[in-house]
C-alpha cells in the first residue's frame, strides 16, 4: 500500500484533493483558460464574449478562479457597479505549469528535477460565477515613511539542464530493473558526463551587493548515470577539490555551500566537477545550478523581474527601485492564491508583512492568455458504469459504438461510459495532461464499487524523449516509463500496492476504423459456437544458441501439463528454433489457420520482430486466413507490447487487422526476465485452465488475479517490473475459453467396412463411425452415455446403450453393426440418460439415412463426404493469358487471371478465397487487386479475373494465394516479378540449346506499349531453302516457338529469319542462325 499512501499524501498537500473534482460546482459554467508563461494577464469583456462566457447578466462581483482546484484572488475592474461592462477586465497574476503535480507518478514522491515539468508547461485557471463574492487581491498603497530602505534582495538565478531523459536506454545506461513508476534520479536532466572529463560551470552575477551580512549561496544537483556508485569531486575555480562526495547509481545528490569572497573572480564563479573513475562506465550529469545571493534593486532593463525581500522585524519593508515606471505592476506573490498589490506613485515601495520572508514581482508587460473556452463538466456516477471506456475525441465515433455492443445482451449487459481523456484532465487533474488524472478518474469511479472493466480505446505515448512534445499523439495516456496500464489503477480501493483495482486492457489505435476492425473480431469471437479449435495451443520458443534454445523449450514445456490436464483438457504442440541465426523466420499459417486458442511464444523479441519470427499478421505473404478463429498471444520476450510511440508494432498489427490475427495479446512493454516472466506465465495458465474459480472469468480479471497472487512476492523487483509491464492489448471482458460446463458435440456419423479396400458390397459387417468433441470444460473420468438406434423399413426400433471415457477434445468411437438393407436409419444420442449438465444440449444427435441402399453399397463410406478434406487445392495464374517467367516483360495494361481447383466442389462464394497483391516497388506497400468478375469454370474449377490499366513503367510484384472451402491453403503464395516499360526495346534472337539434335526453343521479347500486328518466323537451310515457318501471335514479353521438327532435319547450319510487322505496316527482320548436330 506504501505506492497509494503516498499518493493520498500528496493529494494532502495539494488542498486535500483526493479525487480532484471536489472544487466542481457541477451546476456551474466554467471558464477554461490556457497559461504557458508565468506574468500578469487580464481577461477583457469582449475575449469573455467571444469563448461564449455568459458575463451580461451576471454579478461580477462574484467571479471566482480557480487553479488546481483552489479560489485565486483576482482584481475584477469595473465590478463595483454590479455589471461587467464592455471596459471592464480581470486581472490575476499566473505561473506556467511547473511539475507540482509531477511528484505523483514518482514512487517516493520526490522528483529529480523539481524544475522542469514531465508531461507539458501548460496550466490551466478556470474562471466561474459563483453564489457569493469571489477572492480578490488585496492592494496597500504606498504611506509615506522615514524608515530605512532595504540594501539589496535575494537574487536566485537558476540554469536548468534538461538535455536528456535520464532513464532513456537509446543514448545512455539504465538500472538493471526499470520499475514504470517514476523512480529516484529519473527525470530530465543533463547530458551525461564520462569520468575522463573535467566538467566546468560558470556562474555570472549581476547588481551584486557585497556585503558580510550574507555570503552567496550556491545550490547544485547532479545525477547519477551508471551502474555502480560514483565519488564525485568539486572545485571552484581552478583551487584544489573542496570536497569528495558519493553520488547513488542512479541517484540524485544536491551539493550547498557557501561562496567566500576569495572564490568569486571578475563578479563570476567556476564549479568544476568530476568523477574519480572506479568503473569502465563512471557517469552523471548536471540537473541544476542555482546560486541565491545579495543584489540591489535595479530591473536593469528587464520587464519582469521577481525580487525575494528578507525577513524584516518590523514586519515592513522599504524599497527602492530606481529605474520603477507608473506602467509597472507590483505584486506580493508569496502566497500565489492570496496576492496583494502595491501601489506608489513615486519609486518607492512600502512592502508589508515582512516578518517573514517575501517574494515579489514586478512587471510592466500585461499578457494574453493562449486560449479561453467554455467547459461544462459532466456529472459522473460511480454506481452506474461498470464498463468504462477512455478515448479520445477522435475516436469517439468507434468508442460509442463500443459502448452499444456492449450495453446489448450480445455484449454482456454491461452499463457503458464513454468518457474523453481531455473530460479527465478537466475533471481530475485540473485540465493538465497526466497520467495521474486517469488514476484519480479510476478512484472516483472505484467509489461506487470494484466490479468494473476498464478499456482504454487509443493510442498512449510513453517514450520520455517525445512524451512532452507529442500531444496529438498521446490519445490515452499510460502511466510511467516503460509504459503500464495497470499502475493507472493499482493500490486503489484497498488493493495491494501492485495489484490493478480495475481489469484493463487497451487497443492501441489511431483511427476509428482500427477501433471498428478490432470491435468486429469481438462480436465475432464472442457470438462463436464453442469449437475444437479453441482447445488446441501453440508453444514457440527461440533462443541464441542450442543451449538457450534448449532451455526455452524445458520452460514452454512446464507450461503443457497445465494446460494439458485438469479442466481445459487442451492439445499443445511446440515448435522450436531450429538454428542459431539471429531471426529466423516459421510459417505457422496452417497451425493459426486451423485454429489455435493461444500462441505462447518465449524467446527474444522486440517491438516489431521476434528471434522466432512469424512475423505480422497483415503481410499479404504471411498467408494467415482465421477468420473467427483469433487466438489470444503471450509472448515471454522483450518489448513485444512496447505499444506507446509513433509507429505499429508486430502485436499491435495481429489485434487490428481485420479478419484476421489475434483477438488479445500480453507481453511485456519493456524487458522480460526468463525467470520471473515465466513465473508470470505459469501463474497466468494457472488461473486460466486449472483454477475453478477463475477459469469462467473474462480475461482482464484474470489477469488482475495473477497480480494478486503474486503480490506477496513484489518485493523481487524483476517480478514486481513483470507486473507492471505485462500490457493487455485487448478488450478486458473478453471470456476466452468456454469452460463452465463441458459440451458434447457430434461432429460427423457414417458407415464403413469393417474390411480395408472394400466396398459396402462386399462386407456383410459394418462400423457406425463417430466422430465427437468436447468443446467445452473436461471432466476426467467422466463416462458419458451413448444410446444408438437402428430404425427399419417396417418402422421396428432396436437401441444400444454404451457408457464410455472420450478424450479431452476429440474421438472416434466404432460401433460394430450387421449390414441389414432393411435399416432405413441410424440415430445416435450423446449422453443419453441426460446426466450431465453441458453448455449446448441441442448438438447431441445425429442421423444416417439409409433409404438408398445400392447407391450406398458402391463405396467404402457412406456419406461419401464424411471424411474431412485435407488435401490442397491447386491454384493457376496467368498474364494476359500465358505464364510468365519472372521477372519477364508485360504490358502496361495486363490481364490477370487466378484459377483455383479442388478435388471437391467450388461455389462462386469460394471466389472470396482468393486474394491478389500487387507492389510497385521493393519499398511499396502490397496493394489488394479486385477482381472484375469471377465464374465457374466447373464445379471444382473457379476463375477471377483482374485486368490492370495504365500501369506505370517499373518493375512490380504479384502475390496471389487461395484456398478451399474447407479452409486449406493452396501453399506457399504465387509470388513473381514482372517489369512494364513505355519504350520498345530492340528485338534479340534467343535460340536453346544451341546446338541441338532435337528440339530448340527459339525466344524473343517484346517491350513498350504497342503490340505488333503479327509476327512469322521462317527456318533455312545452309542453300537458302525454306524447311518449315511459324505464324506467331505477338504479346509484349517473352514470345517462344518450338522447332520440333529439327530432328527430320539432317545436320548442318540453318538460319532463322523473323519477321514482326506493326500496326502502322513497319516490317521488322530479326535473323539468328541454328546448327543441327
């Protein structure tokens, strides 16, 4: 619980906001208004107007603004008279966001850079209309006095270094274990600096007072940036080390001292640090230098300036600014909710209530705030969701029809809400953009009960060096670096400190239609009747070398007998890497599109590619076709969940694509250990096929038990980073596997001899033959009744009961029976005596009529059909009506045409089948051709056609693929080059073999875009007769004519005479020559 209770301690501090909404007056319009710069900024009647505030017909007096949830004093002018007229304006002063809130997503609550803001430099104030009399700014004019003025302020001057995230393994080292929450010393810092440097820092002073009063203070902090403890050095100027300090690993230290006289030269200070190298790798770098010390009061120039006034005992100060103007503004700021206003009309200030140190600002610049608009916060009701959906306003077209899918019976009866993460900010963490404003959202709703799904719908960005720049692309924000879903809500509502309170999952889309595609796989996963496919599982692994790879396997293969036994009954098949290449590519297309339940995969991986690599679901070449049939993935590799950027990783690729892919997928958003990860993965199969009080849940509930029932062991940091980073890509409500109940399915019934190579004829003892599966929960040793009856021509009835053990998935019983023509039917009934309770009792029987017996006699099976199809159909492709070589020319305006044969019958809807790609270019992507028309060219014959026009001159590649009814590939895809190009070429003369006593092959290519008219090739002899001529119909390519008849010709020297005459009556001669052995 330490994670929640220091979160809960910091809303503490920050006006005892547990949630962040309680300033909300939900009856009430509010004012957003965008702040970027700190300064003095006035609103003006008609910038009020123009957001659409209503300010005509309220009561000025009582406007209020608020900022992070607390009433800023303000100076409303003109609102004496009760009106807020066209000359009237606020005036507030306002600082830009500097990371208060920040302190939230750090474990320990303490930032490493107190000065620079994680996630953006925008603020917000929110301005409304109260019931009563707003805060206003309390203004002292100035009263004449004889008291002494004060000698100078307290000058900061401040440089902050924020060159590099200091947490970023792409330019420098990391900790061994990186947490998602925000750890000690990571943050923005900067650059790292190696031990063999001597780093030197020059600090200026500007309008110093020297005085013995106060020495200069000089305040630094530096962080460490490898592994191991750093003593760290420093000097001023070029005197010898003042001291030696040690620096944590990856640790902040702040270094104070003071600056005697003797060691500012020139009104200037040289810091020089450096590490005494103990280590190859001795690093740190510099997050701030701050040096506070005496200065007198000039603005020098400047339009703002703050001055920091001492502590005075007799509670006034006297200052005197020499270069202070009538257009300057003064304000007391110490308190920034409670500000007060001096007033004088000379350059004198009289600053009250110094007995305490204050802070000041004065200025003669009135700034425009960036944006002013209306929001009206929406009335939450934390009883009344229970399936939350978080989404951008972009993406709201697709959330909202998420949220109908799942308020419908189909969907589970959830009670949806739909709420935009710009709603969250406003409402929760006071319209910053955070992570900790979901959190806070979550909280909220966890109010009215934990029985909730949380979905994010969207896109969230958690790479430190885009995070603050990437807004657009930030859509539903993650919490931390390496990105965690699951801290968006763990420890809340009396959860462990690494258990998520609500079951999440995410899709991690950019646009309406991913969100669509994925939204039609879950209506299709869920409206499914339970099948074999969905108790089969695929076990991959990879490794390095043999021995890595060896050791992968023994883990996927303590992961079978879980899976394997008990309820899920499963069929597990592993496949392993079979070389010590980096990568090496596997096509699992039959296994996937067969059906798999899950693909565990462990191995390295990254966001885009595994050492095991089958690659993206989406690649017209990877040749996956499961439609309905989605798996869900986990995957015990690196980063293959490292969702959170700008591009589309391999995981995220096998959720989105439509008809296709996966239905859910875990993995981790940063490392894996082999260990710990695989500890994750057995307590996951666990839950999922072997606990009964888990196995019926849906799978973000699961998940949140798999945490749960790890949670005592949280204090393995490898564990606890397993915890945080295993993303669920996918809907958290998704029910997996059909294990309630178990359910009986007759698959297949028919007849066959009892003698092999036999027909029904010739066999005086038949087998009633069937084929059963339990696509639902396994109950070892559970017998299962089977009533078989046999129904004659004279209607008599006889009926066997059987009682028998059936695998786990799949079976075949043989039910040995006379031949009797006489039989008309044979009936058979799963569980018979009704003695077992099953998800469907309506797939319990099937029937063999048997009205035409010397039909049934001619074969072997009866239905002939009964066997399932394993055989591949054949597919055929040709351009403009011939196969091309690859690589060979064609013209700009091809017709393509794919054939698919079958042993077995063919529909036109089979055409759906068939799929073309075409790229252009190597970089390109594959394009999908539509086919114009389609028809059968038999009952096991189909034929698309796909004519392409005006193709541009390049080369291009054409994959094509089908399959058959029952779902079997045609192989590896077709896949050939072919170049276009807009000019002819000149015509050469191939001929092959050369010479040759029998047959030759005689060539020639065509390129451009005119086809000639005809073309005529002549043979001679060594005379000059002519023994033999073709006429050939020219297509722009490879043309090729056989001279069989060379073989009636004696040997010698032939010659070979072309002829090509074009459409305009240009005749074009090619000549070669032959030779006969």
């Amino acid at each position: 619980m330490l994670f929640l209770l220091q979160f809960l301690l910091i809303y503490s501090s920050l006006a005892q906001l547990r949630y962040g909404n309680e300033w909300i007056v939900p009856s009430q319009s509010y004012a957003k208004i965008s702040i970027t710069e700190n300064g003095i900024y006035r609103i003006s009647y008609a910038e009020l107007v123009s957001a659409g505030f209503a300010v005509d017909t309220v009561n000025p007096q009582n406007l209020q603004l608020f900022h992070h949830g607390r009433e800023l004093a303000i100076e409303v002018v003109g609102e004496a008279d009760g009106r807020f007229d066209s000359a009237d304006f606020i005036e507030f002063y306002a600082e830009k966001n500097k990371g208060e809130q920040d302190s939230l997503v750090y474990y320990h609550a303490s930032r490493a850079n107190p000065y620079h803001s994680l996630f953006s430099d925008e603020t917000f104030y929110f301005l409304t209309i109260g019931q009563t009399p707003g805060k206003r700014i309390l203004t002292y004019p100035f009263k004449p006095t004889n008291q002494a003025l004060e000698k100078y302020h307290l000058e900061e001057q401040l440089t902050v270094y924020s060159d590099q995230y200091s947490f970023n393994n792409s330019i420098g080292l990391v900790p061994s274990v990186q947490q998602s929450y925000f750890e000690e010393g990571e943050g923005w810092t900067g650059k790292y600096i190696t031990s063999d440097t001597v780093a030197r820092f020059s600090l200026k002073f500007k309008n110093r007072v020297n005085t013995d009063e106060l020495q200069p203070i000089l305040e630094f902090q530096v962080n460490g940036r490898s592994l191991n403890d750093h003593q760290l050095w420093y000097a001023l100027d070029e005197k010898s080390p003042l001291d030696t300090v040690v620096v944590g690993a990856f640790s902040p230290r702040k270094i104070t001292l003071s600056l005697a006289e003797n060691a500012i030269n020139n009104e200037s200070v040289l810091l020089k640090t450096q590490t005494l190298k103990a280590t190859n790798y001795d690093w740190y770098s510099m997050t701030y230098l701050k040096v506070v010390y005496p200065q007198s009061f000039p603005l020098d120039g400047q339009r703002s300036k703050y001055f920091n006034l001492r502590p005075n005992n007799l509670n006034q100060s006297v200052v005197q600014i020499s270069d202070l103007s009538a257009d300057h503004i003064v304000y007391i700021i110490t308190d920034q909710y409670n500000l007060a206003k001096i007033t004088s009309q000379t350059k004198q200030l009289v600053v009250p209530n110094t007995a305490t140190q204050q802070r000041m600002f004065v200025s003669d610049e009135i700034k425009k705030v960036n944006a002013t608009s209306i929001v009206d916060f929406p009335v939450l009701e934390p009883k009344g969701a229970n399936y939350l959906i978080v989404t951008h306003s972009s993406l709201l077209e697709s959330a909202n029809q998420y949220a109908a899918y799942r308020l419908s019976a189909a969907g589970g009866s959830y009670k949806p809400l739909v709420i935009e993460t710009k709603a969250i900010y406003e409402q929760f963490n006071f319209g910053e953009r955070s992570p900790i404003a979901i959190r806070r959202f979550a909280d909220f709703m966890l109010s009215g009960g934990t029985d909730k799904q949380l979905f994010l719908l969207g896109r969230g960005i958690s790479f430190p060096d885009v995070l603050k720049i990437s807004e657009a692309d930030d859509l539903v924000p993650t919490f931390g670096y390496p990105g965690s879903d699951a801290l968006l809500t763990m420890g809340l509502a009396g959860f462990p400190e690494f258990v998520q309170a609500i079951s999440s999952g995410r899709i991690n889309v950019t646009t309406n239609q991913q969100a669509l595609n994925y939204l039609a796989k879950v209506k299709e996963f869920e409206q499914a009747v339970p099948d074999e496919w969905q108790k089969r599982i695929l076990h991959l692994n990879g490794g390095h070398d043999k021995a890595e790879i060896l050791y992968l396997k023994s883990l996927m293969e303590q992961l079978r007998p879980v899976a394997e036994n008990q309820f899920m009954g499963a069929q597990v098949k592993t496949i392993s890497k079979k070389t010590v290449t980096e990568v090496e590519a596997i096509d699992i297309s039959k296994e996937v599109n067969e059906g798999v339940s899950m693909i565990s995969y462990a191995g390295h991986g990254s966001s885009n590619t595994l050492d095991f690599n089958f690659g993206y679901c989406s690649a017209p070449t990877s040749n996956f076709h499961n439609k309905g049939k989605y798996p869900i993935l986990f995957f015990n590799g690196c980063s293959v969940n490292n969702i959170f950027y700008k591009y589309d990783p391999l995981s995220t690729d096998w959720l989105i694509t439509p008809d296709k892919g996966a239905i859910a997928v875990l993995a981790s958003s940063f490392w894996s250990y082999p260990n710990s990860t695989q500890q994750y993965v057995y307590t996951f199969y666990q839950k999922l096929f072997t606990d009964s009080s888990s196995i019926t849940l849906t799978l973000g509930k699961i998940q949140q038990l798999v945490n749960q029932s790890l949670s005592s062991q949280s204090g393995d940091l490898t564990l606890r980073s397993d915890m945080q980073q295993i993303i669920l890509q996918g809907d958290p409500a998704l029910h997996v596997f059909p294990l309630s109940k178990p359910d009986y399915v007759a698959r297949s019934l028919f007849l066959q001899t009892r003698k092999s190579g036999t027909i029904i004829a010739n066999d005086d003892s038949l087998t009633v033959n069937l084929i059963l599966a339990n696509v639902g929960k396994y109950l070892a040793n559970q017998p299962v009744s089977i009533a078989l009856r046999k129904i004659y021509t004279n209607n008599e009835v006889t009926s066997q009961k059987f009682s028998i053990l059936v695998d786990a998935v799949h079976d075949t019983l043989f039910f040995p029976i006379k031949k009797e023509l006489s039989v008309r039917r044979i009936e058979i009934t799963i569980d018979s005596d009704s003695t077992i309770d099953e998800l469907n009792e309506a797939n319990n029987q099937l029937a063999i009529d048997l009205a035409d017996w010397p039909e049934i006699q001619k074969s072997s099976v009866y239905p002939i059909n009964a066997l399932p199809d394993q055989l591949n159909p054949i597919l055929s492709v040709t351009i403009d009506n011939r196969v091309i070589k690859n690589g060979d020319y064609v013209s700009a305006n091809p017709i393509i045409q794919i054939g698919l044969t079958d042993e077995n019958q063919l529909s036109i809807g089979d055409l759906a089948n068939m799929q073309a790609y075409l790229k252009q270019c190597d970089s390109c992507p594959f394009v999908a051709l539509k086919p114009q028309s389609g028809s059968a060219i038999s009952s096991v014959s189909l034929m698309a056609t796909y004519p392409l026009v005006q193709l541009a001159a390049g080369t291009y590649e054409l994959l094509a693929m089908g399959r058959d009814a029952a779902g079997n590939s045609s192989g590896n895809p077709y896949d050939i080059t072919f170049k276009v190009i807009d000019e002819s070429t000149p015509i050469q003369w191939k001929a092959y073999p050369n010479p040759s006593n029998e047959v030759v092959q005689i060539s020639f290519t065509l390129t451009g875009k005119i086809v000639p008219k005809t073309a005529k090739l002549q043979i001679f002899n060594s005379i000059g007769v002519l023994v033999d001529s073709y006429f050939v119909t020219p297509f722009i390519g490879e043309n090729t004519v056989y001279w069989e008849n060379l073989r009636l010709q004696p040997a010698g020297l032939y010659h070979g005479s072309l002829e090509i005459t074009w459409e305009d009556g240009r005749l074009e001669t090619v000549r070669g020559k032959l030779v006969k052995r």
